[in-house]
C-alpha cells in the first residue's frame, strides 16, 4: 500500500509539472504576443541600473504579470496535489523553494589603470538555488561599474631652446647660452619632472674682428703709434703722435705716456716711461691710461719765492701768488706795495634825534681796514653819515567825542536821559581817555498837549520846516547830515515818528557815525599825519615835526633850522624830516646836547644844574652861552646874577667871578608871604607895579606876572632886594 501510495503522488507530481510547463509555455507565448502586438520595447538605461536594488528589480512589468498567472497554476497545481494526496491517504510533499541572487563580485582587472575605465561584476543564483519545483533567480547575472576614476600622472616636458643674453664676443666666434623651462606640460598628478640640463651653450658668430677706435685721451696722457723706445717724455719718439688716428687693426699697438706736471698712476715697465696698448678683437688690452696731477707745491718743485709768495697747484702745472703787501712786478716778481687807506664798517655814534615819529641817527666809520702804509693813500669820502631811526608812530592820546542825548524817560514834561559819548583813540601808546562815558541829567519834553521838536543827535536831521512844535497825530520824518549815515539795511531808508499825546512814537530816529579814518574817505597824508575819526567828521593831526600852515589843508614839514626858536646849533644846521641835526665845522666836536661845537683844546666842562632849574645852551662864535633857569614858582637864593654864563678858553664865567651856581628856592617861602591881597584887584596895577593879575576865573586859578625894581610898594609884603626879576606863573588862591 505504502508502495501505491507513493506511486500515486509520484504520478501526481509529475502531472503538475507537466500541467505547469505546459501552462507557462502556453502563458508565455500568449504574453510575447501580447508584447509583440503591443510594439512594446524591453529597454534598461542607466537610472534604471541605478534605482534597481538586484538583476530581479530590472523585470519588464509584462513578466510580472507572467509570473502572477504562473503563480495561481502552480497554487492550484499544488491544491489538487495536496488533495488528491488526502484523497488517496498519503502524505503531503515540501514546498517549492524560488532561486535567489547572491551578492556581486568582481571578476578581472579595470579595463583602465586610471582616468576612468569598467570592471566586470557578476552573481550567482545559489543564496538559496531554486528547490522543488521553485522558479529561478530573475534578472542578469552579470554587470559592469566604474573604476581607476583618479586623474592619470602628467609627465613634464621641455619647451623650446630659447637665447639668453649676447653673444660671449663682439667679433669672432663665442658662445651664446640657450635655455628651456620644464613646462610643455609641467608636471602633474604625480608625473616624473624632466629630465636633463635647463641650459645649454652653442657657437654663435656677431662680425669680424677689424680693430679698435682710438681710445679717450685723459687730461695729461699722449699717445704714440707702436712701441716707444725712448725712457723718458722729455726725448722726442717715434714716430710721433696718434691723434690724427681714429681705427686701429687687430693687434695694432699704442703707446702712453704723460705730459710734464703729470706722473702715470701706475709705474711704467722698469727702463721705460712708456706703457703699452694693444688692439683685441676690438678692446685695448693693458694697463688703464690714467695720468695723476703732480703737486710741485706740496712736492717743493715749484719755482715760487717761498717768503714772498704763495704756491697753488694746478693741473699739469702750478702758480705763484704774491703774499699780501707784495705785488708781481713786470717781470713777474713779488715786490713790497704801497698800501692805501680802506674804510672799515660803520657803527654809531650818538642816539636818534626823536623818539618817534621818523628821525636820524649818526654813523661813523674809521679808516683802518686797513691803515694807510708806505705812503698810501687816506681814504676818500665822508666819516660819517645820518640814517633813519625811530620809524614807529608817535603816541596820540584818546579823545573824547561830542556827548549824545538819549531818550528822555518820559513822553511828555521833565525827565531824565542819559547822555553818552565815546573815546576816539588811544593810539600808538597813547593814553586812554579819563572820565565817564555816560551820565544821566534831566530833560524837559514841554506840553503833554503837544510834541516839540526832537533835540538833533547823532547827525539826525529832522524835516521840521519852520515848525518848533507839532500837534497830536502829526508825523515827522528826518535824514542824516553829512558824517553820519543811516542804520538801515537800505542807507537811503529813514523812518518816520509820529507825536501821540505829547510823546513821539516809534523807532528812536538815529544815525550812525560814519568812520571815515577806516574806509579811507579822508584826504590825511599816512606820512605827515595820523586821521582821527570824530562824530560826523575827522579831523588830520600833523605829526611831531610837521605843521599845517594858515590857508593849507596837508601838514608840511617844518624847517628847524631857519627857526631861531628852534635852531640852537653853533655851527651848522640840516633840515631832515620831522627833525633836525647840528653838524660842527672841521677840528670841534659836537657836546651830547646835541647843539655846541667845542674845539677840544677851549672845552669847558659840564655846567651844574641849579636845583629846581634847568640849563639851556646855545652855541655862539666864541664858545657856548647857557642860561640858567629856575622852574615855575622858584627863584634862585641869595645874590645870583642869573646873566647867562660864557665859556672863553674852558673857563666859565661864574668860575672867573668865583661865584657858585645856586639853587632854586619857593617863591612862597622866600619872596612872598601871601598873594591873596592882590586878587581881583586889576584897576590898581599897572606896568610899574611889583605883582599884577592878569587873568581871574571863578574857581580860584590865577594867572600873574611879578616884576621887581627894588623899590616897596603899597601892595608888597616883602622886598627882593636891587634884583629885577621878571617870573611868570601861576597860583591858587583859598576861594572866596
């Protein structure tokens, strides 16, 4: 039975296999012509590889639909199998196990060592084969990948020989370098470098060698053609001179040598004086043509007077120079010479003649650079001379302006204002404007029922006609006078009042000063006088030593020297700008008072000042007269004769008389006890009279001249004895 059985499923078996083959050949031709029919393609490209995990994912979707109906065939095969087995009382057989893919492998080499190339890989259908009636693997069981994708190693290469440089030689045959560079192509990618030299060296040829130029001539050097046989310059050779010469041919020779006064720098061969030269292939092959400067003077070869004369060498020669005090005669020899007198520098002598404003200054000069000597000449021309000094301006003290009104504090009836005014100045030093600049006083509008015509200030004038008073409501217009002009952006633009209840309302009429001295509206001469702006003009102020003459306009200058009140000088007198000098006649000297000539042998000397006095000289033909002076308010004690003192042969007179100069006493304590008796008392006095006022002003100040014969009079506290002084000054009495 177990026999039948097994039979029975064996021959199960087998119809399942055969129905299974029969149905797959059937289902595959069907499908092919299915395909066919259809003009469908079997085709893979590469994203399909790509996507593809295995050969099976490759499988057209056709065979999967093939293998869906093999698939229910074989199921149902294995259902009757199964069946029948039941049916019949036998066993069931295992399943049937499906081929599946093992993993690629390569096989062989990559078709490429490197730059890229393909590898075969294939796999086998073993990971597990197909068992019991199990389908096989499906997709290709071989393949192709990449492989060796690194770049391939670029070996170096030589590029072409190239020329470096010259050619070795001007003429002839020589050498010329070639050189090449490892770059065609440098190596890369691991590729082996070049192999050889970098340079190399072939014949070239530039010309025939023809012969030389004729080389330079250096200062001192001579040339000869050939070889010289003489041994020194001073022989004549042969054949003589090359200078006419310009090409030499290959080999020719030069000889050199120097001329007198100059040595060759290197030694010429022993025996010879002569170096030589030859011609090579273009170039002169020896010793360098250099011919050095001989010093005769440093080398005592010189012909020069060494205690009359100087020695200076030069090239290829030397000079001889005569010492000072000598001079080269027509032979050429050094002989002692007259010196004449030069002048030497100026320097001053005395101090400037003003203190500012432009004045003079002496300078002197001596003739010692040098001093005549042997019978020379003195030197010729003046020992003296005037320059300017003292250039800065004078001092211009500050100057009050006229005052200007303000506004009153009331519109109408009595107020007060204040009154301003402004320093002009100080200029160049001088000194500043004393007092206030503003003070209040009181102001008197008038009438409250009306206006009265505004105070004209500050150049303003008003267009009033004949009118002193306007009515309420009335408008009064104004314009600035000459000097002035208006504050206004427009200077022809002037603003109107208008008289409201007594007052005048609106803007203050003003007008601004015009600065003439500033904006160069003034005809003031800048080098005769100094322009000082003042309110509504400016006024021109001569300078020291000028003066502005009746009827003329510019300040001229003033000529000292013809004003006897001012030209004191005993000799001469020159006028200069804005000054003065004394000059004295030849053999005097001048005195430091800048006036008296004094001949050296009939000087006095200084005369005393009195105490309280002063002393003022003047020249005269026979020396100096000084008067002697006491200072306002003194007289001079004791019995002085206050004649003016001579000097004759440099004796004073007071010394002759054996006086002393005394000093000055107060008049209050000496002449006078009290002068208040005299005050106001003018109708009494006349010329006779000791004491006479001349001038009274309320505050006290008295202006008096006093005259004394020695006689007593009526109004006289105290006598002044036989003297007759005459003293004029000025006293303040107690008030009242």
């Amino acid at each position: 039975r177990a026999t039948g059985i097994m039979k029975s499923l064996f021959a199960i078996a087998l119809f399942t296999f055969a129905s299974f083959c029969f149905l797959n050949l059937v289902a595959d031709g069907f499908q092919r012509t299915r395909f066919m029919e259809d003009s469908e393609t079997l085709k893979f490209d590469q994203n399909d590889l790509q996507k593809a995990s295995t050969v099976t994912d490759l499988q057209p979707a056709g065979h999967k639909r093939e293998k869906r109906i093999i698939g229910l065939i074989v199921a149902v095969g294995v259902g009757v199998a199964i069946g029948c087995a039941i049916f019949c009382g036998g066993s069931s057989p295992p399943p049937p196990q499906n081929g599946n893919w093992a993993d690629w492998r390569p096989v062989g080499e990559c078709s490429e060592p490197c730059g890229g190339g393909e590898r075969k890989i294939v796999r086998d259908c073993n990971n597990p084969p197909p068992s019991h009636g199990g389908g096989p693997c499906e997709g290709l069981s071989e393949d192709y990948i990449s492989c060796n994708s690194d770049h391939c190693p670029i070996n170096g290469g030589w590029s072409s020989w190239t020329k470096q440089g010259v050619c070795s030689e001007f003429c002839g045959h020589g050498t010329q370098t070639l050189i090449r560079t490892c770059s065609n192509p440098p190596p890369q990618y691991r590729g082996v470098p070049c192999v050889g030299a970098e340079r190399d060296q072939e014949l070239c040829k530039i010309a025939t060698c023809k012969g030389c130029f004729h080389p330079p001539v250096p200062d001192g050097a001579i040339y000869y053609s050939g070889p010289v046989e003489v041994t020194n310059t001073t022989e004549e050779p042969f054949p003589g001179n090359t200078s006419t010469t310009a090409v030499f041919e290959h080999e020719d020779v030069l000889s050199f040598g120097c001329h007198e006064g100059y040595r060759p720098e290197t030694p010429p061969p022993e025996g010879s004086a002569f170096h030589t030269l030859m011609c090579n292939k273009g170039t002169w092959q020896g010793v360098s043509p250099v011919c050095n400067d001989v010093n005769e003077c440093a080398e005592g070869l010189s012909t020069c007077d060494p205690f009359r004369s100087n020695c200076s060498n030069s090239k290829g020669s030397f000079n001889c120079f005569c010492k000072p005090g000598y001079e080269a005669d027509e032979n050429g020899e050094c002989k002692a010479i007259v010196i004449h007198g030069g002048w030497g520098n100026w320097f001053p002598s005395g101090i400037c003649t003003v203190t500012c404003g432009g004045g003079e200054q002496r300078y002197e000069r001596r003739c010692d650079n040098p001093i005549p000597q042997n019978g020379g000449l003195p030197c010729s021309g003046d020992d003296f001379k005037y320059e300017p000094c003292n250039t800065n301006c004078c001092p211009v003290h500050g100057v009050w302006s006229d005052w200007i009104d303000g506004a009153c504090s009331t519109t109408c009836g009595i107020g007060v204002h204040t009154r301003f005014r402004s320093c002009s100045g100080p200029f160049c030093g001088g000194r500043e404007c004393t007092g206030e600049t503003e003070v209040i006083v009181n102001c008197d509008l008038g009438s409250c029922s009306g206006c009265l015509v505004p105070v004209e200030v500050n150049g303003v004038l008003y267009n009033k006609g004949d009118k002193s008073e306007f009515q309420h409501g009335d408008e009064l217009t104004y314009t600035c006078s000459r000097g002035y002009k208006s504050p206004m952006e427009d200077p022809m633009t002037f603003p109107s009042i208008t008289c409201e209840a007594g007052v005048w309302q609106g803007d203050t009429p003003t007008c601004d000063d015009v600065d003439e001295c500033a904006e160069g509206h003034v005809d003031c001469n800048p080098e005769t006088s100094i322009c000082q702006n003042t309110l509504g003009g400016f006024v021109c102020h001569c300078k020291t030593g000028y003066e502005r003459k009746p009827g003329e306009h510019q300040c001229t200058d003033i000529n000292e020297c013809e004003d006897p009140s001012i030209n004191h000088c005993q000799h001469e007198c020159q006028n200069l700008f804005a000054s003065f000098q004394c000059y004295c006649r030849a053999g005097y000297e001048l005195q430091d008072d800048g006036i008296s000539c004094v001949h050296p042998s009939t000087a006095c000397s200084d005369l005393p000042i009195p105490g309280n006095g002063s002393v003022d000289c003047n020249p005269v033909p026979s020396g100096q007269r000084c008067t002697l002076t006491c200072d306002d308010g003194y007289i001079f004690s004791g019995s002085y004769d206050p004649s003016p003192q001579t000097c004759t042969d440099g004796v004073w007179r007071y010394e002759e008389e054996g006086q002393e100069i005394p000093d000055c006493v107060d008049i209050f304590g000496g002449a006078f006890l009290s002068m208040d008796v005299f005050a106001g008392d003018v109708g009494d006095c006349d010329t006779s009279t000791d004491f006479m006022v001349t001038d009274s002003v309320p505050d006290g100040d008295v202006s008096a001249e006093c005259i004394s014969d020695g006689r007593r009079r009526r109004r006289r506290r105290r006598a002044l004895g036989r003297l007759r002084l005459k003293v004029t000054f000025s006293v303040r009495l107690p008030e009242g």
